[in-house]
C-alpha cells in the first residue's frame, strides 16, 4: 500500500506530519521540514492553501492551490501542474526545528507574490540575496536561542533528524550511537544538527550560517572511550504486539503502520520494493504468537533457510521495536551484550 492510500483512510480533520523532499516549494518550504497535513476535500480548498496531492503513481506532493473551480495548482515559481491530482488534505503549518510556523492562505500568497517579483526583477534579486546573507543567520539564531553541542543518547531521536538527510540508516545511528560517536546540537529542545566521527557535520536549514557545523566537530575530546554497547535482543519465545500509541493495519492489500510521533512506516525492502516478507510479518503479528511461531509459518510459506529465517525475524523485530511500531512482552525481554 502506498503513504497516499492510508491517508485517503484516515477520517476528515485528522492531522499527520509528513516530511518534505525536492525543492518544488523553495524559499517557502524547504527538504528536511516538516508539513501538518490537515485531511479534507478539494471543495474545502482556497487560493493561498498549501494542498496535498498524490500523483497517479503514488507519490505525495505538496503545491501552491492558485484557483479553484477547477482546481489548479502550482509549484511556489508558479508552474502549473498537470491534471489528474488526487486531493487527500491542506498543509496548515510547517515544522522548523522544533518551531512550528502556522501556514495561513494570506501569508503563503503574500510570500508567493513576492518570490515571484524576486525573480522576475533585477534589484528585487539583488536585494534578496543580501538580506539572506546579512539578516537571515543572525535572525535565524536568536529565534533558535541558544545552541548545545553534546553526545547523542537517544539512537531514535538522531534516526528521526538523520532522515531529512536520507543518509544514515537506524539501526547504523544505534550502534554510533552506542559507542559515542555521535554528536548532537540543540536549539529549543529539538536537533539542529548532528554529527558522526568521521564524517561530515549535517545541519537543517533552520541553522545553516551559524558556525554549528564546526562545534560538532570539535566535541571528541582524544581520551574519549567507547562505552560498551547494550542490546535489547528479542527471544524466540517473546510475544511481539502493536505498541500502545501505534496503528498497525492492512488498507487495499497492503500493511502500514503509524506510530505515536505521527510517522508512517511502509515495509518495504533495501530497494524501495514492498517487501513480501516482511508485510505476511505484520500480518502475523496479532498479540498471540511467538516469534518463532512466526518463524515457523515463515518457513512453511516460503522458501527460506530456517537458520537465516530466525535471525531475519528477529532483526525486523527488533527494528519494529525501535521504531515503537511494536512491543514486547516485558517478562521475556533481556538485555545482554553481543554474544551474551
């Protein structure tokens, strides 16, 4: 099932935080933040509302409503989109860093006039470029106030930032995690900015200019020691169930999850495909059976090594819980180093 099959499932007025990618809404919106999605229908639209639509082929896309009756929309430069969108909700605020901005039709005009003066004038051009050089960063950082820089402790915290980035994968971030390698930076509670040992520093656009990228790297001292890493490691005998605050069901043929940070999750494998595999899992998870009953009907269905069958469950399991889409039964859980 694709994203736009569940949300055209979810009952009018529902809000969801979907993440923004390519560069179609630019200066307004930008890849990395984060848009409220507000569930309802064409004729509740407006000149000035941000829609979200979803293509022929699945794919969400967030645009400008220039007109309506007939519905027309466009990227923020003004091209017009092709006929035949969906219509699954409006965009009524965006998330910057842990700052949430309100989207009202008025202020998303206004804007969208005036980037469109910017590029069609000279001056207008050149006048934009210099306020973004010498006003945007030193206003950006007194709205993020001040900036930490510290050892990240919460591998689903950093996960979360890191897939504005599309970069680092989570169960990677867990183990840099656990071995202090990697590095944190704050503004108003939220990350702005991480680093890995190693690697180049990633910032969002909320602290771009402000010199974060260089107080990343600076914070391993040469004495730090890796503390030993502490696994939670599923049993065969665990009871895998739906976390409390997370949806787990099958729309159209095709099993989503949504879990109480307002993420949606597809199982899908390495390549973007829907994994087979890994949907008859969620399918098998009912609250009653074992992982190795899972493991058992796994291996009665498909063909696969049962050896290879159970360290594959218990990954995706583990993967599940972190992603707080499931739990475990807390009496059968252990934690215990590698090996252990």
């Amino acid at each position: 099932m694709q994203p736009d099959d569940f949300i055209a499932c979810l009952a009018p007025g529902k809000r969801l935080w979907l993440q923004v990618h390519g560069a179609s809404m630019r200066p307004l919106l930008r890849a990395g933040e984060e848009l409220r999605l507000v569930r309802c229908s064409e004729r509740e639209l407006g000149a000035g509302h941000i829609a979200v639509l979803a293509r022929s082929d699945g794919a969400l896309i967030a645009h400008l409503v220039a007109g309506v009756a007939p519905l027309r929309t466009s990227t923020f430069s003004g091209t017009v989109d092709a006929p035949g969108l969906t219509v699954l909700g409006r965009a009524d605020a965006v998330r910057r860093g842990g700052i949430e901005f309100p989207l009202a039709p008025s202020f998303v005009l206004g804007a969208h006039r005036a980037w469109m003066k910017v590029r069609t004038s000279t001056v207008a051009r050149l006048a934009y470029d210099t306020i973004r050089g010498t006003v945007a960063a030193p206003l950006r950082r007194v709205l993020l106030g001040p900036i930490t820089v510290e050892l990240a402790s919460d591998p689903l915290e950093v996960a979360r930032f890191s897939s504005r980035f599309e970069t680092v994968a989570p169960i990677q971030l867990d183990e840099l995690v656990s071995t202090r390698a990697v590095a944190v930076a704050r503004a108003r509670g939220r990350i702005v900015g991480m680093a890995t040992r190693g690697r180049e520093p990633l910032v969002g656009v909320e602290g771009s200019g402000l010199g974060i990228e260089a107080r990343l790297l600076a914070v391993w001292p040469p004495d730090v020691v890796p503390k030993p890493k502490t696994y939670l490691v599923p049993q065969l005998t665990d009871v895998p169930v739906v976390h409390p605050e997370a949806v787990l069901q099958c729309v159209d043929g095709r099993w989503m999850a949504a879990t109480g940070d307002d993420r949606v999750h597809s199982f899908a494998d390495a390549t973007g495909s829907v994994s087979e595999v890994g949907e008859r899992i969620a399918e098998l998870i009912d609250g009653t059976r074992t992982v190795e009953s899972i493991v058992n009907a796994l291996c009665e269905e498909f063909e696969v090594d049962r050896v290879m069958c159970e360290a594959d469950t218990l990954e995706f399991v583990r993967v599940l819980v972190e992603r707080r889409v499931v739990s475990l039964t807390p009496s059968r859980t252990q934690s215990s180093p590698p090996g252990g």
